[in-house]
C-alpha cells in the first residue's frame, strides 16, 4: 500500500454547516486524493455533524476516514486518536469550521520536502473578523527560528508536521486541557524540529469565525482560562532552560494568555472568581515573569500584572476602572524619565518598582494614546472619528497627528487644544477599508499615529465609554459588506469588514423572523 505525503487531522463537534466546507476543501485539493489521507474524529456530535462525515467517506472511501467517540470536551483526546491511525509522511491538523486553499497542502509538502522541515507554516487569513497574529507571515523564510522570531505568536496546530518527529519524540496532545491543548504538543515540535519553514505566498489556511461564536475558545471561561495559562506556563518552563528563549515564549504567554485574565471584562466578575484569578495571576508573575519580559510587555499588560503581583483584587480594579472607565491616566515627568500615571505608581503602601509603569522608551507611542470621544459614518463615504488626549501640550509636543484604520490612511480635519487637553477629528475614507481588505473580512484597529520627539508614535484609540456599535453597508463591484465600528475585547476602536455571504444572510433573517413563521 502506498504511503500518503499526507494525513490531515479534524477533530470534529458540531461544527455543522461549516463542516461542509472544510471537507470539500480538503478533497479538493491540488495535492491529489492519492497522497491524502483524512482522519475525522466525530466527538459527540448531534447537530448532524456526524451524518456529514459519514457522507464524505461513502463518497470518498480511499481517502476520508471516520473515527468515533463519546464528547471528551476539547479537540485533545480525538486529535491523539487520530495520530494512533495516521500513516502520512506529514500531518498536517484543521479546525473543523475552518478550510484551506486549494494548493494549500500540495505547496507545504513540496517545501518541506524541498527544505527537508520538520514543521512548516503556510499563511493564514481570517474570515469573518477573525484576527490572525500575521507577524510570522511576514516573508516566505526556509529556516525561521523559534526563539528569535514571532513564531511564539503562531502557536495553533494549524502546520504541517512531519510525522517521523512526532513519533520519535512522542508527541500527543494533553487531554487534560480543554483549551489550549494544541499550545504544548505546538511548543514542544518547534523547540525539537532541525528546520521550521514559513511560507507567506499564498492564502493557505482560512480560520473561520463563527456568526454564533461557538468555537470552543470563544466560550471558555476565566477559570478555565487560568489553568490554561497555568499549564502552558508551567510546560514552556520544564522544556526550556530559563534564558533568553524561555523568555521570547513566556512574553507571548503573558503577554496574551495571562494578560486577557485581567481585560476589561474583569470587572464584571464575582467578587470570589476575581480574587481567584488574581491570586493566580500573582502566583505566575512571581515565579516566571522576569525584568526581560515585564520590560517588553504592553503597558496596560504592564502595569494590570504588576498589580496582582504587588496589590490586592481592589487596586487591580482600581487599574482596570482607570483604562475601561476613566481614560488615558496622566504622564508623570521625573527628569528625563517618563511613567504612565496609574493608580499605585509610586504608592509607598505598595512598593512597585518605577520600572513597571516606565514609557520613556516609547514616548512618541504614549502621546499618541487617544480616548474615543464619537465615531459615526459620514454616509457610504467616510468614517468620522473625534478623539480626545488629555495633554493640553500635543500640538507641541507633536509635529502631525493622523489617525487610520489599520492602513487605511485618515484626513485630520482639526486638532485643537484647550485648558484640559486636545481634540483630534478625523474623516477616514471607506473606499480604502474595501480596496485592502481579505476577501473573508477582517478586523482593524484605529490607531492615532504622532509625529515627535524624533520619531512616529502609534497607538490604538480607546474605545468609547459606553459603546453603541454603528454600521454601513457599501458595494464593492458585485459584493455588498457590512462595515461596523464597535470595541474589541481590550477595549480598543474597531471596524469589523465582512462581506455579506448567503450563511450570514440566513443567519440574520433567522434572528429576526419569529420562530415558526408566526
């Protein structure tokens, strides 16, 4: 029997109809069903799910494989069962919402095979709003480096593996992550392979948000998330050596898994789950957050880590209220030094080091801070945003203010300043979002951009204090989009673009037309 190039992973739950899509993409593809092999892993579905997956094997029996189990309740035990049966030379692991474009898996063989790699990324792309970290993806590189990279930024299974390395070293995903299970057996390839490879030429990968954002990640829970963070912190530091690369990886962690404990949302937890996650949070920072990665850390990352590590549950509130409901805090100038004003700097009650609120470094950065006084559409041509700094000196201090939706360059209309601070208005022309934006939609975030001290500071607008999301629909050619301006999960000035597609058009009518017809 000839060996496949290929066993592609899906570990499946009720993910219909996007099923659907997934599987045809992937019998579909260039590559040829005869180096393929499919290994679906039906976890308990019952939204039909199942009869899908038997529908492709019967249409497809040399290639689509179907394996069953009760619901385990994460992708981690029926991804390993599927490793027991795969046979390809490479494995190659897709979300079951998600799907690939057609050459996809055909160019990935050929440069690993060509690049002799253990571990090879092809560029992936969102759909529907759905953010992908695209430092990686930079350029097409034949050896990029995990601990010198932004590869601990792309740390999803969505890769391709060679199968030998999984098996030499064993690798399996541990079963008793809910989420974040992919995160380890992700981690552990990369630090082992001789050669990882990133292939940023094509649109290889295609990660789907759900209309109902059901995927599993979104629903998870702050608890839940703790130990998640928990266990790829405590994994990251038994495989490698504390340093420099132990270091690049826990930035990721911390910055983002650990980070998101203390977003926004905080606020509006039980007072016994704050105190909960706060303590452990405090536990993570003491033991394996180091002066290398507090110094690279976001500020807000910053200064809401520094007090769990420092503070008691009142004074991270006190931190998160400042950013959610108060605004951008004050700059304190010491010197030639400069500190973002949060609550607890300098507080001899508490005892923080200076170094954890300090911004000279990026000073062009924090007078580009910006809280959002108004955004609303200008018709089908423009986006209006008012924005408001609360330094009275940043005409001074800055040579040009603009503001832009992540690329799509803005027009200043006025920047005026007064006893309390400056206003900045902006008119961003919607003709821009349209001509670069992914075929799937994508998510931007509207940032103010500074010319001063020498260089060009760049920050994402705080979103209004009491967001009401505002919406549009524009033609492109054939193609209507639905452009929406809202908040994102750190509080941050958003416009989702989203082309308005048949599903989404159904999911609509459904939430708006009774049940029944009546």
């Amino acid at each position: 029997m000839t060996v496949p190039d290929v066993t592609v992973v899906i570990a499946v739950y009720n993910t219909m109809p996007y099923l659907t899509r997934c599987l045809t993409s992937l019998v579909e593809q260039t590559i040829g069903r005869d180096r393929l092999e499919i290994i679906a892993v039906d976890d308990g579905s019952t939204d039909g799910s199942g009869r899908e997956l038997d529908r492709f094997a019967e249409s497809y029996p040399g290639t689509v494989q179907v394996l069953r189990q009760p619901n385990s309740g994460g992708p981690a035990a029926p991804s390993n069962r599927a490793l027991e049966r795969a046979t390809g030379r490479y494995v190659f692991f897709i979300g079951s919402d998600d799907y690939l474009g057609s050459e996809a898996l055909e160019r990935l063989v050929a440069a690993a095979d060509r690049w002799d790699s253990d571990v090879v990324l092809g560029r992936l792309v969102g759909v529907n709003s759905r953010h992908i970290h695209q430092a990686v993806y930079a350029e097409t590189t034949a050896d990029v480096d995990l601990f010198d990279s932004a590869l601990p930024w792309s740390l999803s299974n969505t890769k391709l593996f060679r199968r030998e390395l999984i098996e030499r070293y064993g690798l399996r995903y541990p079963e008793d992550m809910p989420v974040g299970s992919d995160q380890p057996f992700t981690i552990e390839a990369c630090v082992r392979a001789r050669r990882i490879s990133v292939l940023a030429d094509y649109d290889y990968y295609f990660a789907v948000r759900r209309l109902n954002a059901r995927n599993i990640t979104y629903k998870s829970r702050h608890l839940e998330r703790l130990r998640c963070a928990q266990e790829l912190v405590a994994f990251v530091a038994g495989l490698i050596e504390p340093g420099r690369g132990r270091d690049a990886v826990l930035l990721r962690h911390f910055a983002w898994e650990v980070a998101k404990l203390l977003e926004n949302d905080f606020l509006g937890l039980d007072r016994e789950v704050q105190e909960r996650v706060a303590a452990g949070v405090r536990a993570l920072v003491v033991e394996h957050l180091t002066d290398g990665i507090r110094d690279r850390l976001p500020l807000e990352a910053r200064v809401r880590l520094a007090a769990a590590r420092y503070g008691d549950v009142d004074h991270v509130l006190a931190v998160i209220r400042q950013d959610a409901e108060l605004g951008i805090p004050p700059a304190v100038v010491d010197g030639d030094r400069w500190y973002a004003g949060y609550p607890g700097f300098r507080d001899p009650t508490l005892d923080i080091p200076d170094a954890w609120y300090e911004v000279t470094a990026d000073v062009a950065d924090w007078i580009a801070r910006l809280d959002t006084v108004s955004v609303a559409f200008e018709g089908t041509r423009a986006l209006l945003v008012t924005a408001r700094s609360p330094r009275p000196d940043l005409p001074e201090l800055a040579t040009a203010v603009r503001i832009d939706a992540g690329g799509a360059a803005g027009v200043t209309l006025s920047v005026v300043a007064d006893a309390t601070g400056t206003t900045v208005r902006s008119r961003i022309p919607l003709d821009r979002l349209l001509a670069d934006s992914a075929p799937g939609g994508e998510l931007r975030t509207i940032q103010a951009h500074v010319e001063a001290f020498g260089t060009t500071g760049a920050a994402a607008l705080r979103g209004p204090r009491r967001p009401v999301p505002r919406r549009t629909v524009l033609r492109r050619g054939t193609r209507l989009h639905v452009v929406t301006s809202t908040t994102n999960h750190k509080g941050q000035l958003v416009i989702a673009v989203a082309p308005v597609t048949p599903s989404r058009f159904v999911a609509r009518l459904r939430r708006r037309l009774p049940i029944g017809g009546k």
